[in-house]
C-alpha cells in the first residue's frame, strides 16, 4: 500500500510538471508585455524596465522557467541581493530561509503563484475565493447525477428492454449529446425567465449575494440549483448507462443466482450484494468525473454569472492576465491528480480483487 501511494505520487508530481511546463511555455510566446498591463499604457520606461527586472522578464525564456518553477517549489533558492530576481521577499513569499549557502540561501515556503497584472492581488488569494464556489457546483453536480442516475439505471435494469428501458437510454442518449453550454441556456431561460413565476429560480447568480439593507454578503443556494443541474445532465447519463449495466451483469452472476435459491429475499439480495458489486465502475466513473467538472464548468459558470474558477479563468484570458490562468490551471491539474490517487486507493479497498501493489 506505501509504495503504491508513493508511486503514484511520483507519476502525479511528474504529471503536474509536464502541465506547468506546457502552460508557462505555450503563454510566454504569446505575444503581449505584462509590465504595461500592470503598470498602464502611459507608464515610463524606466517603471517598466523595473517591473520586467523584478518578474525576470528581461532575461531568456528558459530562465523565466526556472524563476517560475523556482517559485512553485517549496524548497526554494534564493539570493542576498535586494535587486536579484530571486532574492527572498517576506512582500512575496510566505515561509522562511532555512540554511544559507555563502550568497544564496534554501527557503521552506508556499508555492508562491505570483500577482494578477490587473488588480495586484497575489492569485492564491484570487483562487481562494473562487475555489470553493466551483467545488460546490461540482459536489452539487456529482450528487445530484449520482443519485438520479443509480435510481434510474436500476429501474432499467430491472425493467430490461420494455418502454421504461427504452425511455431512460434515450435519455442517457440525449444527455451525452447536448453541450453543457446549450442546456445552459435553455435552462435559464426556460426556468429562469419563462417559468420564473413558478419556479422562482433567477437567470444568474453566484452563491453569494450581496443584502440590499447593507448587512453583507449571504448564501443564496437557489442559485446552485440551475447551475448544477445543468452540469450535472451528461454526468447523469453516463451513471445511468453504467449502473444499468452493472446490474445487469451482477445480477446474472451465479452468487446471485444462489441467493436467490437459497431463499434470500429479493431485496436483501439486491441491496447486500449486487448494489455493492455493481457500483464499483460507477465510483470509478463519478470520481473521475468530478475532476473533470472542476475543469469543465467554465461555460457554465459564465451563462448562470456564476463566480467560480472557471469565471476567472475566462476573465484573466480576455485582460490578457496570465498568471491568474496559469495559476488556475495548475490548481485543477492538482485535483486531477489527487482525486485519481485517491480513487485508485478507494477502489482497492472497495473491491479486494484489486491490488495495491
């Protein structure tokens, strides 16, 4: 089991170092100069050689690399020298110079993801509060299509090939076929604008909103509802085609056969050991999903103004602000990996047929 973690983990850090090198490289030969989008069209030159100087901007491309990757690593190098690009400022990084090295010195500190060129604010702080509102659209997301689409590939399975069975593969059809982006908008209109009266659900908006009698920010869950549904369509089909077929399969399985003659009740049968067994690919399917709607709520996030990672992500691109898209890239590479280990780990526990070796 240890050496399986640390395997995995290995393969992971080697993942999020080819994610970070493709991202720094395909964004740094785009063109642009980050130092006038930070400091104005009107700045001197003199301002802009400075913020070029300190963000390593004035030297080659491979250098920058290594200033970045210099600044993602937790143990980092660093020098005295107040005007080095890799000197250690507290303004900067968050940790502590830990042994020194004649002029140069190894820091222990957090990943330091650098500064928007537009607000300043360091993008940590930026994706901190973006962050969560995205993993509860994708949590909501995952629950909803999980629980639907079990229900309904059971009810299918069990109802193989009469009109029930057919309606619910031709909705799994249709949900694997929509876009996101197109259900988005028939559902914000439809249920947002259409129905609104009825529903009571608005076209857009985040999970917080601001009071109007100036007490702050509040949670405004009917906001999610739309949302989630939405991102949840194609996770629910591929669940409903997965369980229904889990079951069938389960239950044409000798053990089950043997149950049943034995005289043990349908039901306990069925939710003892078929719905255990049957479920393995779906866990499998539903983790991985989740990572992947980490990632891909970005359309849907912009149709509902829903102000999560994604929305960022799409507003950095339009202002050209590159390290918040580098940053975010690199966090949902982070959940990529971790959730893939972590569904590896489950699903050796889960089904002991399955080594962790």
């Amino acid at each position: 089991m240890i050496s399986f973690i640390i395997r995995r983990i290995f393969y992971g850090l080697l993942v999020l170092w080819g994610v970070i090198t493709l991202v720094f490289f395909i964004f740094n030969i785009l063109p642009g100069d980050p130092a006038r989008m930070m400091l104005g069209q009107r700045a001197d030159q003199e301002a802009i050689d400075e913020i070029n100087h300190e963000l390593g901007l004035d030297k080659s491309l491979l250098y920058q690399y290594a200033l970045y990757i210099n600044d993602l690593l937790p143990l980092s190098i660093h020098h005295a020298d107040p005007h080095s690009a890799i000197y250690f400022s507290t303004n900067k990084y968050k940790g502590i110079e830990a042994f020194d090295i004649g002029e140069y010195s190894l820091s222990l500190k957090m990943p330091y993801l650098r500064k928007s060129y537009q607000s300043k604010k360091e993008v940590a702080e930026i994706l901190n509060e973006s962050l969560p509102e995205t993993a509860i659209l994708a949590l909501a997301s995952i629950f909803i299509s999980t629980i639907i689409g079990v229900l309904m590939g059971i009810v299918a399975a069990f109802k193989k090939d009469s009109w029930l069975d057919k309606i619910l593969l031709f909705v799994a059809t249709l949900g694997m076929a929509l876009p996101s982006f197109f259900v988005g908008v028939l559902f914000a209109w439809l249920f947002g604008f259409v129905l609104a009266d009825f529903t009571g659900l608005p076209m857009s908006g985040s999970l917080y909103e601001v009071d109007d009698l100036g007490k702050g920010e509040y949670i405004q869950w009917k906001n999610l509802l739309l949302p989630a549904v939405t991102l949840g369509i194609r996770p629910l089909a591929v669940v409903l085609q997965l369980s229904r077929n889990a079951f069938l399969e389960v239950l044409s399985m000798d053990y089950m056969r043997t149950a049943r003659a034995k005289g043990l009740q349908f039901r306990v049968s069925v939710m003892k050991h078929a719905l255990k067994n049957a479920l393995n690919p779906v866990i499998t399917a539903v983790s991985g999903m989740f990572a992947s709607l980490m990632a891909g709520a970005v359309f849907v996030e912009i149709i509902f103004s829903w102000k999560g990672i994604g929305w960022e992500i799409v507003n950095a691109l339009e202002k050209y602000d590159l390290p918040i898209v580098m940053g975010a890239v690199l966090v949902i590479a982070l959940i990529f990996v971790f959730i893939n280990i972590l569904v590896d780990i489950l699903y050796g526990i889960i089904d002991p047929r399955v080594s962790l070796k």
